[in-house]
C-alpha cells in the first residue's frame, strides 16, 4: 500500500513537472514569436508583461506599387510614431493607418490627456508683443482647425502657423 501510495504521489509530481516544463517551452517559444518576456528571469514565472510586436522594430517599407499614401511607423529609436510614404502594397507590419493605431500596437498608449490637438490654444499674455497674428488651433468640438488671432509670449503645442499644419499635426482626429 506505501509502495502504491508512493508511486500514485511520484507520479503526480511527475505530472506537475512535466506540465510546468510544458508551459516553460511554450512560454519560450511565444518569447520567440510573439515578444512576450519573463519579468523575474528564467524561472518559471506566470508573471508576464507585452512587450512591443516584433514589427514595431521594423524599418517603414516603402512597398511594391507606384502610390504615395501618408501612413505611420513606430520608430523604436525615439520611442516614436511618425509619418512615411507608403506605395500601397507590399511593405511589412510597421505600417499603420493612425498615429493613433501606431500608438496603440506599438506599446505607446495613447492618452487623449496629453493630446496637444484636445487642448485649448494657449492664452499666456504678454504684453511686451504688440503685434497679433493670425493662426489656427483644433478645436475637438467641431474637429476642425479653427483661425484665431493669437497674442502669446510661446506659442502652445495646439496653435499652428497655418490650416494645412493643423490639420497635418491633428488628422489622427479628424
């Protein structure tokens, strides 16, 4: 009965290891494939964080076609989504039709916090500047670029020398 007892105990931890070593291959392989990591090391550790997708590490591709459409690429050097022209076909996966989208797949939340475009424009007064200037701010009511006069010592991240500015810095709104 102890010999049974034993071997039933024995055989159950067996199973146990030999499913902990299971998951440790298959967590090796998704580290491989899909940027996941261990947080403590290389012990098992059902802890894990994302990490960016592979792609996000890619250089933009300019692709096969003869097209020039505005996309984005997440650009792993400053932590970044910025703007490329891609072809329209061809390319890799560091290509993404919102700033936004970009942002969100490549482990850069977007945070409508810190949105230049959803602030207001700037009213700091100075009044050693006499001149006043025509410029445009976004304005996230109307999700248009608006034409104001601004009066400010430093201009704000949400006022733009031009219309076409505006709507480049805040098409991700639009």
């Amino acid at each position: 009965i102890v010999s049974s007892r034993f071997s039933a105990l024995h055989s159950a931890v067996s199973r146990e290891e030999s499913l902990a070593m299971l998951i440790q291959e298959f967590m090796a392989v998704l580290h491989l494939f899909c940027g996941l990591r261990y947080v403590s090391g290389d012990a098992l550790d059902m802890d894990w964080v994302i990490k960016k997708p592979v792609a996000c590490y890619m250089k933009p591709d300019y692709g096969t076609c003869k097209r020039h459409l505005t996309r984005y690429f997440y650009n792993d050097s400053n932590y970044k989504c910025r703007t490329f022209d891609y072809s329209g076909c061809g390319g890799n996966g560091n290509n993404f039709d919102t700033r936004r989208e970009c942002r969100y797949l490549c482990g850069v939340k977007y945070d409508p916090d810190k949105d230049p475009c959803l602030r207001p424009p700037g009213r700091t007064w100075c009044p050693n500047r006499p001149e006043y200037a025509g410029m445009w701010y976004f304005d996230k009511k109307t999700e248009k670029c608006v034409r104001f006069t601004y009066r400010e010592c430093a201009l704000n991240r949400n006022v733009f020398p031009s219309c076409d500015k505006c709507k480049k810095e805040c098409q991700h709104l639009l």
